[in-house]
C-alpha cells in the first residue's frame, strides 16, 4: 500500500466516525429536551396534586363530600383536567390521596415513533389531632365530655370561679391588660404543646376581655352569617383553645391536655359581669400532630405521601 492511499483511508474511515458519532450526539441532545420537557410536566402536576390534596383534606374526617369536590376544583384551578386526575378517601376519611396522569407530547422522541410521554404524580394528605399550635386565645376550657355544637363559657363572669379569684383567663407571654387582649384579638402569636403549663391571670379582665371578643366578632363580615354549621376557613371568631387540667395542688399553673376549636358565639354582660361563649366545632389549623392521642376535634393537616 502506498503512503498516498493509506492517508486516504484514514480520512475515509474519520469522517465515518465523525458521521456516526453526530447521530449519537443528536441523539442524546433530542433525548434530553424531550427528558427535560417531561422533567418540567411532572414537577407542574406534582405541584397541582400536592395543593389539590392539601386543600381537600381540610374538610375531613368531617364533610369526605366537600374535600372530594375542594380537591377536584383545586386540581382544576391548577390546569389539571377532569380525565387526568382522580381523588380517594382512606383512613376512614381522616385521609385523601390523588392521582394524576399526563399524557405529553414529544418532540425529537418522535424519531424513535415515540409520540407520547407519560408522566405520573401521586399525593397524599391527612389530618391527625393537633399536639402544638400557634394562635390560641388566652382562656383555658377544663377537661370534659363535650358534644359539638355545645355553646361552652370560655371565659366566666363575676362569681363563679373556676380557682379563687380564676375567670378562666390565662397569662400567655406576659400578665397584664394589653398582653391578654392582643392575645385575645390576635391569637398568641407562640408555639402551645400539650403538656406545657401555662400561668393563669387573675382577675375578671372584663374590659380587655370585651374589647378583645368584640374584635373577633366585628372582624367576622361573611355573609350569610359563620355558622357552626358552616363557617368560612380562617373566620376571625374561631377560637383556639387550650383544654386544661387544674390541679388542687398546683394552683398558679393550668396543664394544656389538648385543644379545641370554638365559635364565638356571644359576649355576654357588663362591667364586671362578663363571659364568653363558644360553640365547640371541628377545625382544621396548621401545626403539630400526634396519632396517639384522641382529640378535641382540633385537627392539623399534612402530606405523607
Ligand atoms: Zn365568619
């Protein structure tokens, strides 16, 4: 073989790699973008499910009609169509899962005759009895067998102690006037767990204890009127309270055993002659949970899956 032709191979045989090796990368550069378009899909309805479940599962255990239809109209909200999704109850309805499948077209995988990607999401949410809260007004509610719906004094008028000289109002991050009404208006702005034990203020309160209710109820516009039955998510009458145990021997403290959630329902009373009243409703807030123990009908919600 002379010199001149076994260059000439060589250059044969480079452009033959050169060619094969440009399908491989143009291979891989059209496989990426489709992977990337499905990678952007997924994370879109990963999304959508995930606030779909997380909006639904506030209506348990309580209302599975109402969480089935918020999760629906969520996942819509959230460009997800009616044949791609479906929602589930478990746990019997302290629980709800959904699904989705997308099918996405592709671009360069279309070489391959491959059309269509398929990309899955699955999402669960639950709600379990809160353990610690941010948010609760500052009126401690002993232990008892309550029934929903029940209209509860939250907070006593003139004469009848709870403790000598005990209203029910309770110290949250300070005693004082200002610092039981802010609480009251606004909710104790700390974390509460069960098992802390909370100092309780003396005294009738009754002047920051009908500016602070007064505050809730006005805040509360809805129309038709919150009702135990029905009340808007967040309505400003809700009231997150402690269920307390009191101790003979220990009377400057209250033990937080659990919480509930109530509707103010009215402010009785003048002067000194003042109490509060709640209907005892379930409720859904953000924070801790605990499966172990069985609630007040406080519940929070979280994803696990
Ligand atoms: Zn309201």
């Amino acid at each position: 073989m002379s010199l001149f032709r076994k260059i000439n191979n060589e250059k044969g045989n480079v452009l033959a790699m050169t060619a094969m090796a440009m399908v491989f990368l143009i291979g891989c550069a059209a496989i990426s973008l489709d992977v990337g378009l499905l990678y952007i899909e997924r994370a879109r309805i990963v999304n959508a499910i995930d606030s779909a479940v997380l909006a639904g599962v506030q209506h348990l255990p309580e209302r599975p009609e109402q969480a089935l239809q918020t999760a629906a109209s969520y996942a819509q909200m959230n460009d997800l169509q009616v044949d791609e999704f479906q929602f589930q109850l478990r746990d019997t309805n302290f629980s709800i899962t959904g699904q989705v499948e997308r099918e996405v077209p592709l671009h360069f995988a279309r070489i391959f005759n491959q059309e269509l990607g398929l990309v899955k999401a699955r999402a669960s949410a639950r709600v379990a009895s809160t353990s610690a809260v941010n948010g609760i007004v500052p009126f401690g509610v002993s232990e008892g067998n309550y029934q929903f719906g029940d209209v509860l004094t939250l907070k006593r008028g003139a004469g009848t102690f709870i403790f000598p000289g005990w209203y029910g109002c309770l110290a949250l991050g300070g005693t004082g006037a200002d610092i039981y009404e802010k609480n009251i208006k606004f909710g104790y702005n700390k974390r509460i767990s069960i098992g802390d034990f909370i100092p309780i203020e003396t005294g009738n309160m009754s002047g920051p204890t009908a500016t602070g209710i007064k505050y809730r109820i006005d805040q509360c516009q809805h129309a038709p009127r919150c009702t135990i039955n029905s009340f808007v998510d967040g309505c400003s009458r809700i009231l997150i309270v402690p269920i307390v145990r009191l101790s003979e021997s220990r009377t400057e403290t209250v033990e937080v055993v659990n919480f509930a959630a109530f509707l103010a329902s009215n402010y009785i009373g003048n002067g000194n002659e003042n109490a509060v009243e709640g209907a005892f409703v379930r409720y859904v807030v953000p924070g801790e949970i605990d499966d172990s123990i069985s609630g007040y009908g406080l519940y929070s919600s979280y994803l696990y899956e």
